[in-house]
C-alpha cells in the first residue's frame, strides 16, 4: 500500500487528466496503488471500450503520473478488455 502523500499526490495528478478523458466521452475510476508502485484504475465511459484505451493509459495517463510522481512505477487498468496477443492498433 501507498504512503498518504503519495496517494494524494496521484489522486490531485488524477483529478488534473481527468477532463481530457472526459472531453472524449471517457473519465476513470481510482482502484488503489499497491506496493510496487503500480497504479490500479478503471477507464469508464467510452474509455472502457476504446480500443486507444491502452494507448491513452500509458501514452497519457502513466507519463503524466510519472512526472507529477516519480515513485509511481506502472499504471494499470483493471478492466482493461482482454485482446489476446492481437492488439487493437
């Protein structure tokens, strides 16, 4: 589990992405960090069924974490859809 500071700083980078998720017709839903610095999410909305989802999760969201706080390691999305080996792009 996270240290308090470092959640909050997630959750306030979070909270700053958010509209251009939402702008799409997308937001998310924080699931938690766990202890290798892995951020859990759920993209809803349109995100969940996007086949850029993955794109906007590492491209977009993960670099934007990252930056705002350097121990976040990954983000993941826990309902991401499962493509198999074939990816969507």
């Amino acid at each position: 589990m996270a240290n308090e500071a470092m959640e909050a700083t997630v959750k306030e980078a979070l909270e700053m992405f958010r509209p251009q998720l939402q702008a799409d017709g997308g937001d998310m839903e924080y699931v938690g960090i766990d202890d290798d610095g892995k951020v859990h999410l759920k993209l809803t909305g349109a995100c969940g069924s996007c086949p850029m989802a993955l794109m906007t999760l590492k491209m977009g969201i993960e670099r934007y974490l990252k930056d705002a706080c350097p121990e976040v390691t990954e983000v993941v999305q826990d309902n991401a859809p499962d493509y198999g080996e074939e990816m969507p792009f």
